[in-house]
C-alpha cells in the first residue's frame, strides 16, 4: 500500500493539536 | 500481547505503531538476556501522531536524565534486545552527542522515523537514546547489518535530519559484535 510519510513540519504543527492532549 | 490501539476520527495514523520503552541500566553488566528483558518497561504506545505527543509531552527532557538510563522507541512487535529475531541480523548508528545537542537530535530523530523519512521500508526497527557521560549517544537500530545500501541512507538522512557538522562522527556496529 501507500506509505504514509509525514515531514518534521506537519509533524511540529499537530504538537499543540486538541488531540495531542 | 497488548490489545489493539485505537485511532480517534481526526487522529493522523502513522505508517507503523511504536513502544517507548525505558530502561534504567547500570555500570554492572547484566548477567543474561532474560536479566535485561526483565529490567525493560513499555511506558506508552503510539498509533497516530497525536497519540506520539501526547506520550512525548509527559516525558522529562533526555538532557535531565542521570546517566545510564536508555529510551527506545520501537516498533510495535519489536523488542529493543539484540536478541529479538527482527534485530539479531541487524546493527546500529551511533551517534555521540553532548548534552546541549541531545534534546533537539532525539525529537528529530523520532520525528523522521514517524514520519518515514529514512524511506528504507521496514529496515528501521528503532531509535534509542543513552545517556551516558560525559556525552549522550542517539542510535538508530537496522533489520539487516548487510543491507549497505539502507545502511547508507540512514546514515545520510540522520545526518540531514540532525544537521550534523562534518566533524562529527557516525560509527555503524552490527549487533553481533556486541553479541560476542
């Protein structure tokens, strides 16, 4: 299947996200 | 065997899942695989990257840790034990950083690897993170110590992905020289 690749950015940016808590 | 990890709607699911593992090591060796196996503890799992921050933002910072605790972030299914039969074939980078540099190097390493950045397929089985002193040492684990061509990506991201100056050394070991 697909991989699923995610750069630091996007990855930085769900750092604060509602469900990160 | 743990049950299955759940991934809420909105949640961004990762390609693998993860287990961070600590362990608090000592300066005696221990006497037998099963001795260490025993001293290992799974603090959290991670599905998604929401479910990795929410594990990594309750973790003290490496750089306050004492020296010789480890972290592993491992795939699921994964034992991080040379002895594990997804590791026993395989090796390690090692890194050695200063305490000023390891904070920053271990959350840009667990984020390439959760983010697939080393683009080797399964090859990466985990990252681990020793503290030790007077420097820290950040490793990347492998599948397959003759894989040279994997090996030589990782190498190349982890440089990429830390910022390494050129002056800094990145040794790769196979296990089984830690084995014997």
């Amino acid at each position: 299947g697909t991989r699923i690749i995610y750069e630091r950015a996007f990855l930085m940016n769900l750092k604060n996200s509602p469900l990160s808590r | 065997k743990l049950p299955a990890l759940e991934i809420s709607p909105g949640e961004h699911k990762l390609q693998y899942n993860y287990c961070l593992w600590y362990h608090k090591g000592s300066m005696t060796k221990f006497k037998s695989p099963n001795d260490y196996s025993k001293s290992l503890h799974c603090i959290g799992r991670c599905a998604s990257v929401e479910q990795f921050w929410s594990l990594y933002c309750h973790l003290v910072r490496p750089s306050t840790l004492k020296p010789y605790r480890e972290l592993h972030l491992f795939k699921s299914g994964i034992k991080p034990m040379w002895e594990d039969p997804s590791n026993v074939k395989g090796g390690k980078w090692v890194i050695r950083l200063r305490k000023t540099k390891i904070d920053r190097a271990w959350e840009n390493a667990c984020m390439a690897m959760l983010g697939e950045q080393f683009l080797v397929g399964p090859e990466i089985c985990g990252i681990v993170l020793s503290t030790r002193f007077p420097e820290d040492l950040l490793c990347v684990w492998n599948r397959t110590s003759t894989d040279q061509s994997s090996i030589n990506r990782i190498r190349d991201t982890l440089r990429r992905v830390l910022n390494l100056p050129p002056n800094v050394a990145v040794d790769y070991k196979p296990h089984c020289d830690c084995l014997k």
